[in-house]
C-alpha cells in the first residue's frame, strides 16, 4: 500500500530533523511536511476510490456471472467497507494533522520564547531590528 511508504517518509522526516538541544523537540521543514501531507490526502482518497473496483474484480474472478444477486450483496459489502475505510482514514488523517498542528504550535512558542528572551538580553526586536537604547 501506498500510504505506508508515506508514513515512512514522515518518519524519516522527523527522525531526521534538527534536535532541539535539552529537549524531546525536533524542527521540521513546515513546506515539506504539508507537502508529505498533501501526499498522504491524496494516496488515501485513491485507495478510498479502488477499494470497491478490487473487490468487485476479486468477485467477478472467483464468482460466476449467473450469480447476480450473490454478486449484489459482495457489491454492496464492498461499498460498505469502502465507506468504512474512508471514515478511518479520515480520523487516522485528523489525528496526524492534530498531532503536527500540536508540535507546530509548540515549537513556535519555543521560537517566540527564544527570541523574546534575545531580544531581553541582548537588545534585538523580535522582528530583527536592534532596541534604540532607552
């Protein structure tokens, strides 16, 4: 599945990242993250779309034609599964997304906090520009 080498990549990707000394943060690059994101969307709703077309070719392969309303009910539980796995990866998506929104809002209180305790000790704006001497 397609989706798997994705989470790999995210995971990659986060073990990769720069280590915030003296914690358990990592800085990641925001672009490539939405990117792989973006990525995992999409592979999902393709899965979301083929997994009743599989079912139906797996049937038609195992079945004979003549048994139609066999094939209905197999039609039916495919579409039903297909349901069911759109609502999974649409939760499982919602909770990755939580997660990174949880870890972005974190790591930028750390910058704010970081560049707050800069701009105290050593007279730079946190918008880059040097305090005028008060």
């Amino acid at each position: 599945m397609k989706i798997l080498g994705l989470l790999d990549a995210l995971e990659s990707m986060i073990m990769e990242g720069f280590k915030v000394p003296l914690t358990k943060k990592t800085l990641l690059n925001e672009e490539e993250l939405l990117c792989l994101i973006d990525k995992m969307r999409v592979t999902i709703q393709e899965e979301q779309v083929k997994a009743p077309e599989k079912i139906v070719e797996r049937v038609e392969k195992e079945e004979p034609k003549d048994d139609s309303a066999k094939a209905a009910d197999i039609l039916k539980e495919a579409y039903t599964m297909a349901k069911e796995v759109r609502a999974g990866a649409d939760r499982y998506a919602d909770e990755v997304l939580s997660n990174l929104e949880l870890s972005a809002t974190r790591i930028l209180r750390t910058l704010k906090a970081g560049r707050m305790r800069l701009s105290q000790t050593v007279g730079v704006k946190t918008e880059g520009k040097v305090n005028e001497p008060v």
